[in-house]
C-alpha cells in the first residue's frame, strides 16, 4: 500500500476536508502520510495529477468526466469516488453595477433569487460595451451556472457579455482594477469583494440550487487501478473528516486553521461567518442566515451521484463543450464516478449510504428521507431556481 501521498488543493474555504483529514489525525489514522499541496489554478491541478505530480486533488465537480471524455485538452481518464461538499460559491457583481440597478431598475432586485434582468436593462440602456464576467474554469458548476444565471435575464453570451476564465484567487483584484464586472467563484472570494467594497453577491449557489455539487477528490484512473487499498483509506480519512466537519463546534476550529498561510491566507473574519452558517451580500446590508452554505457530510453530499455526472454532460453538451453526447453515458458514468468505491469505505466505518446510484428528481423547499439507502438518509432541500439548470 502506498502510504506517502501529495495531494493538491486550491485556497478556497471547501478544501476543509482535505485540512481536516491533515491537522485531525484521519490520514494518519488510515496509515496516510499526507502533503497538501497549495496550487495556483485549476488547470494545473489538472496537468499535475494527470502527469503523476500528485496522488490526488481537489477538483471541480465536472473535471473527471472532461478528462475521461478528452475534451479537456489532456484526455487522461479520472475517478472520483468523492463528492467533498455541497453549495460554496456564488456570483458577486461590481458595486458600481449594483447600485446603478438600484437606482435605476430597483424591481429587478425584488426577486428570490435575484435575476439578471437587471443587468440586462442597465446595458441595453447605458453601457456602450459588453459586460465580463470571471469563470474558474470552463468545465466547472460555476461556469454553468453563471451562463444560466447571465441567460435566464436575457443577455446574449458573445453580444452582451463575455466570460473570461480566470483563477479563484485572482477574482477580486481583476474586479477591483476594473477587469472584469462581475464572476462565480467560491469562498473566501466573494467575502473579500465585499469586505473591500467592491463587489457585491447578486445570488448565491443555493440559491440557485440547493445543495447541488461542487468539488470532488479527482484521481486517474490509472492511480486508482495500481493503488486500490490506499484508494480505500483515503475515502475512509475523508469521510471522517467531513462528518466531523459538519458537527457546528468544529466549524469555528477548522476556520482558524484555514486562515494559515499553507491554506487560505486570509483573515478569519473572511472565512468564519460562512462555515457558521451567516452570509453577508453587501458591505451595508446585515449578515443573513445560510445554514447550508456550506454542506461537508450532510444530506448524502460525500455521494459520487451519477445523476450529477449525467447533468454535467448535458451542460456540456447545452454550451458546445460536447459535440454529440455519449452513446453510452451509463457505462462512462460507472468508470467516473465509483459508487462501489464509495460504498465499501461507507459500510467500513458503519456509516450510511445510497443503495442507487441516481438521486431521485425531487425539487422541493422542504426537507426529505432518501430510503433507497443502507439506513433511512435525511436530505435537505433540494429546489433548483433556473428552469435552466434542469436536466
């Protein structure tokens, strides 16, 4: 069993498994001698791990079914049989921009969520340029969902607005120096716009989706085939580390730790009031409740579901990224996402898990039971806003 591991994250608040695993013992529990590795782009985390650089990653939820498919640039087939959470990011627009809606078209920020109409009215009105947006990656939820988002109030991608891919933690400088007028990034980012005030959040990932997927631990698949009993132990490392994540009181502690300089590298107060469940949208507006806003373990998120795989290829497919779809997508769907995988370090530590491989469609704002599970699992809400990100 290979115990020496290089594992590479991204300085965004949902890496908190992998630094819980770390600073809690749950690697070395498993026998794991573990390095986190801080990366400056998701594109890089992808060459490393397909060249053999690291173990394993941090990854966006799409980026194993791109590589497996080659329509990343690389095509080196991926696994992942590790969902590290759900929700985290949202799309944060230029205060300048905001406040012109308020003035201008305040009725366009009186919907839940809030819509782009706005942003659409104030341009054709009195902008004689299109708008940018910042993207972390082209195969990602937020690419989709901010297209989604930009679609859903009428702007025209390539007419009326352009988006540009740019890294997590470079968002909030590109915003401030006039780059770009908004982006969909995840945490501490849109915190740190809006501390500087600059940048204001117009929605949320919730609140677009609730509780709908984000990253995964992404592996080759050939790593995967030659390492299966270390493969094992870190899925059992992981989900130990995300139970106790989701348990309120260690909130507070992992916050600390990943204000360090080998993590985040920012200030506490960017990163802890997220974890606990209090969001601010704008510098002079209150914190409001976001219980969910970030979901470590909960509601069956650590699931490699393959219904989140299934609509990442029709997402593909809707923004030209997938030509023609798979002929097969079941049989692509079992390769990437490894549901048994999953199971077996699930029934190792007696913890529940889904019997099904595909999460039943329900869109509802209240709470459910999963009972195609090992134990009866309770699941959040589970609406999505945009007819648009419907499969």
């Amino acid at each position: 069993m290979k115990q020496d591991l290089r594992i590479g994250f991204l300085p965004l608040t949902d890496c908190a498994v992998l630094v819980a695993a770390l600073e809690r013992g749950f690697f070395e529990k498993y026998g794991l001698h573990v390095t986190l590795q801080r990366e400056v782009s998701w594109a890089n985390i992808r060459d490393r791990v397909a060249f053999g650089e690291l173990d394993a990653a941090h990854m966006l939820a799409p980026m194993p079914l791109a590589a497996t498919l080659g329509i990343d640039g690389l095509g080196i087939p991926m696994q992942a049989a590790f969902s590290l959470g759900l929700n985290g990011s949202a799309i944060t627009v230029a205060s300048p921009l905001m406040q012109a809606m308020r003035e201008h078209y305040p009725q366009a920020l009186c919907t839940a969520p809030v819509r782009a109409h706005g942003l659409k009215r104030l341009l054709d009105a009195q902008m004689p340029r299109k708008l940018v947006f910042g993207c972390v990656y082209p195969f990602s939820q937020h690419h989709y969902l901010l297209q989604a988002w930009l679609q859903d109030g009428g702007l025209v991608l390539g007419q009326d607005v352009e988006i540009r891919v740019i890294p997590p933690q470079q968002m909030v400088e590109s915003l401030a120096q006039g780059q770009i007028d908004g982006y969909c990034a995840g945490e501490p980012w849109n915190q740190q716009a809006v501390s500087r005030g600059i940048g204001q959040v117009a929605v949320t990932s919730y609140d677009l989706w609730n509780n709908g997927p984000e990253k995964v631990l992404g592996v080759t698949q050939a790593w995967a085939e030659a390492n299966p009993e270390t493969h094992q132990a870190l899925l059992c490392a992981l989900l130990e580390a995300a139970q106790w994540l989701d348990e309120p009181h260690n909130r507070v502690r992992i916050a600390e730790l990943l204000t360090r300089p080998e993590y985040l590298d920012v200030p506490l107060a960017l990163i802890q009031p997220p974890l606990l469940g209090r969001y601010r949208y704008a510098p002079d507006e209150p914190e409001r409740l976001l219980p969910d806003f970030n979901v470590f373990a909960r509601y069956a998120a650590n699931f490699p579901w393959h219904s989140h795989g299934e609509y990442f290829l029709a997402q593909m497919h809707a923004t030209g990224q997938l030509a023609t779809l798979p002929t097969d997508p079941a049989a692509l769907l079992t390769k990437v996402y490894c549901t048994p995988l999953y199971r077996l370090a699930a029934e190792t530590l007696s913890l529940p898990y889904p019997t099904v491989d595909y999460l039943p469609s329900v869109h509802c704002l209240a709470p459910w039971v999963l009972r195609d599970a090992s134990q009866l699992i309770a699941m959040g809400n589970s609406y999505v806003a945009l007819e648009r990100l419907r499969l």
